[in-house]
C-alpha cells in the first residue's frame, strides 16, 4: 500500500520485567519525505523517541 508524502507512522513499545512491571519503551516514528529523499529506504524517515524525550 503506497503511502502519500508526508504521512507518518507512530508505532509505541513496551517491556515487562521478570517481576511483571510494565516500563514504556521507545516510540518509533516514520515518515514519508519527498521522492528522492533517500532511495534506499524508499524515501522514509526512520526516528525513534526514548521514553525520557531523547531522541
């Protein structure tokens, strides 16, 4: 499914203990740039924001 320029994708994630506590994990975003952006990665842009804000 081709997505149009300018779309973004926010995929959240998580992690469980061995003891069961739920800490949030890192959110990972992509985006759609402009065609010829970067052909490799199909024009996508790949970020990913730590759960402290880093990124």
């Amino acid at each position: 499914m081709p997505f149009p320029e300018g779309s973004i994708i926010v995929k959240d994630s998580f992690a469980v203990t061995e003891s069961g506590e739920v800490m949030s994990g890192p959110m990972f975003l992509i985006e759609k740039k402009e065609k010829g952006f970067n052909p490799s990665s199909k024009d996508w842009l790949f970020m990913m924001l730590k759960p402290d804000g880093r990124l």
